[in-house]
C-alpha cells in the first residue's frame, strides 16, 4: 500500500496545520445536510470529520499517510465516536477498500498536491462512490497581495515536488478545468467567504 508521509504529518499537522481549515470547514458545513454520509478524501488527521460527526450519519476519513491516520483513529477512539472509520490508502484503490456509497465526497486542499492526471482520477473516482463531490482548494488565478503571498510560501515549503504540481494546478485552472476534464459539472460555487480559497459541489 502507498504510504505518502511529508515531513510535517502526524501530530505537527494535527497542531499546527489542520486548524487552518477550520473556516473552509464551517463553508463547506452549509453545504451538507444533516444526517448523511460522508467520504473524507484526504482526511489529514481527521479534523473535518471530527467537526461533522454529530450531524453525520457516516464517515469514511481517507488519508494516504499512516502517520495521519494513527493520530486520527487515536483521537476517535479517545472520544469514543463511533459513526467515523478512518482508513490508510488511496481514492484511486477506494472499491479495494469500502464498499459503501455516500451521499457526499469531500476533498480540502488536496488535488493541487497531485500530477494532473492523478487529479481527474481522483474527481472520478469520488464520482463512483458518492452522489456529489464538494472540493475546497485555491482560488485561481491565485489572489495578489498578502494572501497570495502566504498561500506560494506555504506551498514552497511544502517540498519541491508539492510545489510543482501546485504551480501546475494553477497554470491549468484549477477545479474550473478539473470539472470538466473529469465529466463533472460545478453545480455551486462559493468564493466570496475565504481571502485564499473556493469552495465548489459538484456533480
């Protein structure tokens, strides 16, 4: 099984990096009714399933680094939450690993860190398994000014390779060019509520 650790995953994330998404996370919590059941694609350290499990019936929280999700399911079982499983592997392997349809798949930050053509597999993949797709990543174009700034040094420091396919993932169009190379259509779309980030459902 692929094991993609960074430097910064495990506790480091679950501390300093995973809070960052909290604003996205309240974003995306409009657009998710209650009581339904959620596939976390890169689930990090399990921070978004965490914040929607009481109003969730389901949650699959995916991560590609076991460092992740050791920290993650130490934390489930710590709070003794019992509607959220989390998983070590790939979207791309998802049928080899549940076998359960959701009514939503929900990916943050992810798909810029991907080659091009992991990205659409990705997006097709979550269109087997779950009735709507929610992504929320960077805006494109990237905005000036301080938080355009802040999101290109983040992703610097991220690695080289992070920041390659990033730069690739705003050269192309970001989601905008990832709907439609993968079949999907952006039924809704919020940018307006985050200086650095967009939030679209797709379908």
């Amino acid at each position: 099984m692929e094991n993609k650790i960074h430097y910064y995953d495990g506790i480091i994330y679950d501390k300093f990096i995973a809070p960052n998404q909290d604003a996205l996370f309240r974003v995306i919590k409009t657009l998710i009714p209650e009581d339904t059941t959620i596939l976390d694609v890169g689930t990090g350290t399990g921070r978004l399933p965490f914040q929607f499990a009481e109003r969730s019936k389901f949650i699959l929280g995916l991560d590609l680094s076991s460092w992740n999700i050791s920290v993650a399911e130490k934390k489930r079982k710590k709070a003794g939450i019992q509607n959220i499983q989390f998983v070590h592997g790939s979207i791309l392997n998802i049928k080899e690993l549940t076998d359960k349809r959701f009514d939503f798949a929900v990916t943050t930050f992810v798909l810029h860190e991907m080659p091009h053509q992991m990205r659409i597999d990705a997006l097709k993949k979550m269109r087997e398994v779950a009735d709507k797709i929610i992504v929320g990543d960077y805006k494109v174009p990237v905005p000036k000014g301080f938080a355009g700034l802040s999101v290109n040094v983040v992703e610097f420091l991220a690695g080289p390779d992070h920041f390659k396919n990033f730069r690739d993932y705003v050269k192309r169009g970001g989601v905008y060019a990832l709907a439609k190379d993968a079949g999907l259509k952006i039924i809704k779309e919020n940018s307006n509520r985050l200086p650095h980030a967009s939030v679209f459902v797709l379908e």
